[in-house]
C-alpha cells in the first residue's frame, strides 16, 4: 500500500478497525476544520477514478450513443469497476492493484441485502415502501443486455471469472452494484468512486464529502478535488470519519447495508403515483409533463416521493405535510370533469404553475383520497408481516415507515374536513379580474361621467369629424 499511502499524504492512513473492517486512521494530530484529505475528483492515468465520462470512454466502441439503463450511472460504474478487476489481471497498477485488493470480497457483503437469502429478501419486500425486488429486477433486466449484448459476443475481453472469482457475471455485478452503490459520492453533479475516499466510514455527526478547486476552495482553474474535512480533532491512532449525507433507512440498507442510528430519528416512506393508462386527457398531461414544466427537467408519467415524520430532538416534529411536488403532480393526474378546460392549449404555458395550488373541490378531494389509499395499502402490506420473522432491521424499518405513513393520514383527513375553506381556481382568476366581490350601486360612484363599467370612454364620445 506504499503506493496508496503516497496519495493519502501524511495526515492519515488505511488499517484495520474494530467495527467496519478497514478505515482511514489518524497519523497526525488533525484540527477541526482541516483539510484531511484532498483527491482528484476526476480520471487521469496515475489514479482510477470511477466516473461515467470515464466508463463511457471505455467502452465507447461498445455502447451506443441513446444507452440508457433502468440501473443509471451506479450501473454503468459497475461495469467500470469490473472491467478494471479483468484488466488489472493481466496489466497490473500498484495503485488500482493495492485498492481492489483492500475491496471486501462477495463472502464479506454477505450482510447486504442483495445477498441475502430469499426468504429474507421477501420480508425486506414487504417490511418497506422502498422496494428491493424492484432494485433487483432493473440490476438483472441490465445485466441480460449487458450480457447478450456485449459480454457474450467478446469473453476473452469480458471474462466470468478472474483468479476464481466472479467478474463478468451476474453475481459479479450484483458485487460491483454493492461496491459503487456504497462507496461512492455524488460530487460536482455526477456520481463518483474515488479509491482511497471510498475507505472512510460514516459517522452521523461528520461532515460530508465537499469540492473543490484544485487550488483549494479560492482556487484557480477547472479541476475539482473532493476533500474529506475534519469534523473535530482528531488524535493519532483515531478513526477518521465523514457522513454519507441525509438519507432514508432504507435508502441506507439498501446502498450501504447498514442503518445508522440518526436515520431512525426521521421516519421516512415512499409513495408511488403515475398518469392513469386509461385516462381520457392522458396524452395531454404526457406533453405538459415533457415540454411545460417550466425550468424543471422532463418529468416521467411515474413519479416517487416522500412523506416525512421527525422525532428528532430539538425540532417541531413533522406533522405528515405532504410534499407540495406531490399534491402539484396528483392535482395534475386527477385533472378531468370539469375541470379539464384547464388542458386546453391556451392554458398550456400556465397549467404546470396553476397545479401548484388547489385546482378545484372535487379535484383536491380525488388527491387526499389517493394520498390517503396508497399510505392506507402500504400499512396493510406491512400488518401482513409478522414481527418475529426476518432481521431484526426490516421489523423496525416497518415501524419507523408506519409512523410516517400513520401521520401523513392524519394530515390527509383533516385536509378533507377542510376542503371547503381553500380558495380554488376560480376563484383566484376571478379575484385577479376584480370580479370576486358582488355589485353594489355605489361602485357606479367611483366611475367618472363620461365612463360606463368596464369602459375606458363612453359610447359616441369620440370626438371624430366625420
């Protein structure tokens, strides 16, 4: 690791620790504050960072220019990540070499899901908005093209196995998918594995990864380095620690497979909803979906979020709110009846802005109705699980999802009682028109004589000469 210790500097260095393996340990006393740490955030030829600009110049004479995965770019690194495991087999790196040779083997991932036993995989399923089946299902309907596609035709270049283990092979990339999925870091807008960084563990009260210049942070020029900093001081011989950022329990058992502890302090779930197949105005939310979304990207028919409920010390506790993308989204599904002149093409460059209020009653009913539906089946989902079965980790993935989904049907139903109260669609343009109060004789008195209402001038006062 001579190699390796040359890039990591003076300040710390990889050994062995109690709890997590290997880590990044103290050689020097470290301030508060410091700069730990300092890598380049992108590939060069002395240090193999794992980027997508970098596995598509890889394989460039493979994939086709409109590639797309349901795995994204922790996908593409994977098979990044084994293509340097078969090349460094036949053309060694001391630095790569030494970095693949401190990875954890399959044997040693045995405690992330993706390698659990299928009988606790299917209670993982039902413990868990956040589904793994669907994590598995794009990982393997990925590797089936990858595998037809490009490894097949060349296992010379794309082996199954090196030195006895698996590489290019479906539990190759289940490994590799775990490796990226855990050690890596969404830095200056991309996903990245950087050898070395990748070997600090997470301490919830850390600081996370940051950038900057390769100058430091007032520094000149466009190279980005990522920078472990110093959370508080660090003595020789400590562990040195950086946060994996904010992020769901299930989110980090299935990334990381481990839930730390600050991640039960804020309950997440995940609820699910898409432009119904059979909707009449389908074709009509589809477009302003792709084109009238203002600044925001193309937005997919299907979309995620989340509902929130917080414990956390020190903080008013979520009260199950639910996100305003969520209601502006749903307000947009359930567009029809009459409210669907709002479709027309003359609203069109206003219709994305007009879904971030209430559109109508009956529009705002259908939207708590659904919010309360898909929260209600996800509690049934997980009544059907029995407390004593599987690890202990999805009973209380359960328990922290049901409290967010509990309060987010709390909020729902007293929006309900209060659909009455809001001001709607209608009424807003008819505020904006100064039509929203009733028409009284006085108001003739604030018009002057030679204007009738809604006049600029009177009939005939012109003065023409005809």
């Amino acid at each position: 690791m001579q190699t390796s210790q040359k890039r990591l500097g003076n300040k710390v260095k990889i050994a062995s620790v109690a709890t997590h393996r290997l880590g990044l340990i103290a050689t020097e006393h470290i301030a508060k504050g410091q700069v730990i740490l300092s890598l380049p955030c992108d590939n060069d030829e002395t240090f193999p960072v794992l980027t997508v600009t970098a596995a598509k110049q890889v394989f460039r004479d493979i994939l086709p220019d409109s590639f797309d995965s349901w795995t994204g770019d922790a996908g593409l690194l994977a098979m990044l990540l084994l293509h340097h495991v078969a090349h460094d087999a036949n053309t060694p790196s001391p630095l790569r070499t030494a970095w693949l040779q401190a990875l954890p083997t399959i044997g040693e991932m045995a405690h992330h899901p993706y390698f659990w036993s299928e009988a606790d995989q299917e209670i993982l399923q039902m413990s868990s908005t956040n589904k793994i089946y669907q994590r598995l299902d794009d990982m393997e309907e990925d590797f089936a093209w990858w595998k037809k596609q490009v490894l097949d035709v060349d296992r010379q270049r794309f082996p199954e196995t090196v030195n006895d283990q698996p590489c290019f092979s479906w539990t190759g990339f289940q490994w590799a998918m775990t490796m990226i999925q855990s050690r890596s870091f969404f830095l200056d807008g991309a996903l990245r594995c950087i050898p070395l960084l990748d070997m600090c563990n997470h301490d919830d009260a850390a600081e996370e990864i940051q950038t900057a210049s390769a100058g430091g942070f007032f520094g000149s020029g466009g190279n980005k380095n990522a920078q472990l900093i110093a959370d508080h001081n660090y003595e020789v011989g400590q562990e040195v620690f950086c946060s994996y950022g904010p992020k769901s329990a299930a989110d980090y058992l299935l990334e990381h497979g481990f839930c730390p502890e600050q991640c039960w302090k804020t309950a997440v779930s995940e609820l699910t909803f898409e432009i119904d197949p059979n909707d009449r105005f389908r074709d009509d939310k589809l477009d302003i979906l792709e084109f009238e979304t203002y600044d925001q990207a193309p937005m997919d028919p299907v979309q995620t979020f989340d509902v929130v409920s917080s414990t956390s010390t020190g903080t008013t506790q979520t009260d199950g709110s639910p996100d305003p993308a969520m209601m502006q989204f749903l307000r947009l599904c359930k567009l029809g009846s009459t409210d669907a002149f709002l479709l027309e093409s003359i609203f069109r460059k206003d219709i994305w802005g007009f879904m971030a209020l209430p559109v109508s009653e009956q529009n705002e009913l259908a939207v708590v109705n659904a919010i309360a539906e898909t929260c209600q089946r996800a509690l049934d989902e997980f009544n059907e699980c029995a407390d004593d079965r599987g690890p202990e980790v999805c009973k209380k993935l359960r328990q922290a999802e049901s409290r967010a989904l509990s309060k987010t049907i709390a909020f729902v139903q007293r929006e309900k009682e209060a659909l009455d109260l809001k001001e709607y669609y209608q009424e807003r343009r008819l505020k904006d028109l100064g039509l929203d109060s009733e028409w009284s004789p006085e108001d003739d008195d604030m018009v002057g004589d030679d204007l009738s209402f809604g006049q600029t001038r009177a009939p005939g006062g012109a003065d023409y000469d005809w």
